[in-house]
C-alpha cells in the first residue's frame, strides 16, 4: 500500500443532509431472461441482484444527480444558496466535455465551485474525501452526490456484465461540525491492467470509428473472476487499514456499507473483516450496481431503514476500476446544519454583490481592463 495515499486524521465534519434518487423504471432478473440467455436464479445466486433500476431515454447522469442534490439539501434543511461547492463522482458523464458538476450546478441554480470526481465503483469515497477536505478547510457547505447512468454503457447483449449493473444518484451535504467525525480515510489505485474492467473505447486512447462499433468496444468489459478476487482484498485490506488508523476495531462498527456489487462480495468482505452479517447493509437486491451511487445510495437507505443512530459508528468502504477503492468512517450526527447556515445568513449580502458585478460585465455595463 502506498503511505501517501492515506488521511491519518478524522475531521470535524458532519453529514447534514442524505438524499438519493431511483428512476421509475424497474428491471427484473426475469425482464432480462427475456432477451439475455440468463436466468432469475443464476443471477440471484451468482449476484444476490433481484432487480435494478434503468434510466428513461430522456435521463442523463446530471438529471438523476439534481434530483438526489436536492434531495439531500431538503434534508439538510438548506438551499442551493447555503452550499459552497459541488462535488460529482460519475464514471458515466452527459458528456466527455464537459464535466457533469457544472450542468448539475446549473439546473440547481448556482455558478459556485462545481467539479467531477472520476474513479468509478469508488467515486464516492473518493469525492466524500475531497468534500471533507474543502469543508475542513473553509467550505461551508459542500454537496457530494455520486451519480450514475451505467445501463447507457452496458452491451444490452453482453450477459456476464448486462445484468450487474443500474443506474440512480445519492447525495449527501457536508457541513463543518467540532463534535463530529470523518475520516481517517484510506483510498489508494492500481493502474497497471485497467483491462480487468473498463471501457476499452470511447476515450483518447481509440475514439469510436466504424471498427470499435464491429467490436462492440464502445462498451464496458470485465474478467469476473479477477475483479470479483480484487474487491475482496481490497476492500477488506482498505476497511481494515482506516480501523487500525483510528485505533479502533471491526466490533466498535455499528453498520457496514460497503460498495453494492454483488452479495457474494460483501459476505466475502464481512467474513474478513469479522463483522456480523445483521451489521451489513444490503442493497444491491434492489439496485444492482450502481457504481459511484451505490454507497450514498446504501447510506440513505439505511438511514430511511431507522438503521442509523445518533453516535454510530459507520465504516464505508468501496471498490471499482482502475481499479480504485477506498474506505473511512463516519460518527453519525445527523441534525441542523448550525455554522453553514449561520454563516450562509452573514456573507449572503456580499455574495449577491459579487453577482450582480459579474452579471454586469456579462451584458457589457463592466469596465474593462
Ligand atoms: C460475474 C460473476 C457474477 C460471475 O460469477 P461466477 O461465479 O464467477 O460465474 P461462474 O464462473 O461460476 O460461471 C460462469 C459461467 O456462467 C456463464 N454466465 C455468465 N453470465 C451469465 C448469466 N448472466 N446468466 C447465465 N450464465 C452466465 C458464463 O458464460 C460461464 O459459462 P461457461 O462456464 O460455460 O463458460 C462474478 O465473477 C462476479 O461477481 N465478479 C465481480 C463482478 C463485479 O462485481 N464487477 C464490478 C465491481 S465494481
């Protein structure tokens, strides 16, 4: 493991707000039996996948992640103006340019810090750690929302892959808060063979031409059998990695969500680590994978659930391409957002004066250099 790729310290601060967002429309084991050479049986016993959830044609990645923002602002008790930065982890963008965040940050209303987080099944531990650290470091309030529209990648015809995955959004707000605690995080990467799960076209590397449409290399690929070993070790090791760094052990974690892609993972992860399996939150029956959505997706879920008290001890943990993982743990404090709104209320003036400049020189009444 690389020592640089780790936060030592938990940081004061707090979830404030979940919320999440499933398209309408719900495919089942037995949907996809009608045109794949599968079954509802192979797949729940391979998979523990039940059904997922498959995104309207008109729905893109950005659609899903405002829903879900604002979701998770609702909760928080906040609006769009109170939050400082947006944080979007996706693998699966509206666009390869631009980033997702901006079309996010416009549909909710706001010209503020807006950016992409990309390491696909690990993306929201990735972007939860970017998030902490803006707010450690002077953000008032930040939204991070893990976001997906993986069925827009998956060969409709490719039944080793077609079958894992769905697509949905989960957010949460992250406010600064002295009695709470995320962190230490443990995120690290292996690039050495992204073959084992990737999206061989599409990018710089060998855009789309008639030839990548033959192959059908425009969609995403995997070996099984290697990705299923990797994220085993992985997320044990990282899980285990944050524990020993916070001086804690597997019996002081409260629940256990780890990335949702398949039961057979998890329980190999839970028996590792020692956990009880009643302490392991279960959603991939219902979502499939939902690659950077599906720990926030987890989260919230388990929140609805009434799985989530006040003081708990929470170890998140996910792994994906690159391949990529990552894991840390969180105090749950759930509540009013305090600071960020005391604070949102002082500096509204000046920010509304800022915009009124800008929006000035953009219709030509500025001064220029
Ligand atoms: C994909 C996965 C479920 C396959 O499970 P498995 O137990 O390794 O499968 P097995 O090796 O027992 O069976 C493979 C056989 O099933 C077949 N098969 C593959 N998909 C199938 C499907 N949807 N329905 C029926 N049969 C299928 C294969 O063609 C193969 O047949 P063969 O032996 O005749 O060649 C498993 O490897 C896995 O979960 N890997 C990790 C995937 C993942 O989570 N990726 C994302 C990580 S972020």
């Amino acid at each position: 493991m690389n020592p640089r790729a780790t936060w030592k310290a938990a940081l004061p601060v707090r979830i404030a707000g979940l919320g999440s967002h499933l398209p309408s429309r719900v495919v089942t084991n037995d949907d996809l039996a009608q045109v794949l050479d599968t079954n509802d049986e192979w797949i729940r016993s391979r998979t523990g996948i039940r059904q997922r959830h498959y995104a309207a044609p008109e729905q893109a990645t950005s659609d899903l992640a405002v829903e879900a923002g604002k979701a998770a602002l609702a909760d928080a008790g906040l609006g769009i103006e109170d939050i400082t930065s947006i944080v979007v982890a996706t693998t699966t963008p509206d666009h390869t340019v631009p980033g997702t965040a901006p079309l996010v940050a416009a549909k909710l209303g706001t010209e503020i810090t807006a950016f992409d987080v990309n390491a696909a099944c690990s993306g929201f531990l990735y972007a939860l750690r970017v998030g902490t650290g803006l707010v450690a470091t002077g953000d008032e309030a930040v939204l991070v929302i893990g976001a997906e529209t993986l069925t827009r990648i998956i060969d409709p015809e490719d039944r080793n892959v077609a079958i894992l995955f769905g697509d949905g959004a989960g957010a949460v707000v992250l406010v600064p808060d002295d009695a709470a605690a995320i962190g230490p995080f443990d995120l690290g990467a292996d690039g050495s063979d992204p073959s084992m799960l990737w999206t061989e076209s599409g990018g710089t590397r060998h855009p789309v031409d008639a030839a990548v449409l033959e192959a059908r290399t425009q969609f995403m690929t995997m070996r099984g059998g290697d990705v299923y070993r990797n994220a085993v070790a992985r997320m044990s090791a990282s899980s285990q990695a944050v524990l020993d760094r916070a001086g804690l052990t597997i019996d002081d974690v409260d629940l256990f969500i780890g990335h949702q892609a398949n039961i057979r993972i998890l329980d190999a992860v839970g028996k590792r680590l020692g956990i009880p399996g009643d302490k392991v939150h279960i959603t991939v029956d219902q979502h499939g994978n939902t690659s950077a959505a599906s720990v926030p997706l987890a989260l919230t879920d388990a929140r609805d659930a009434g799985r989530l008290t006040t003081g708990d001890t929470v170890l998140l943990t996910a792994f994906g391409a690159g391949f990529t993982w990552g894991s840390t743990l969180l105090t749950w404090q759930p509540g009013s957002p305090g600071r960020a709104a005391d604070h949102a209320a002082e500096t509204a003036v000046d920010a509304d004066e800022a915009v009124g400049t800008v929006e000035q020189d953009l219709a030509g009444g500025g001064e220029t250099a």
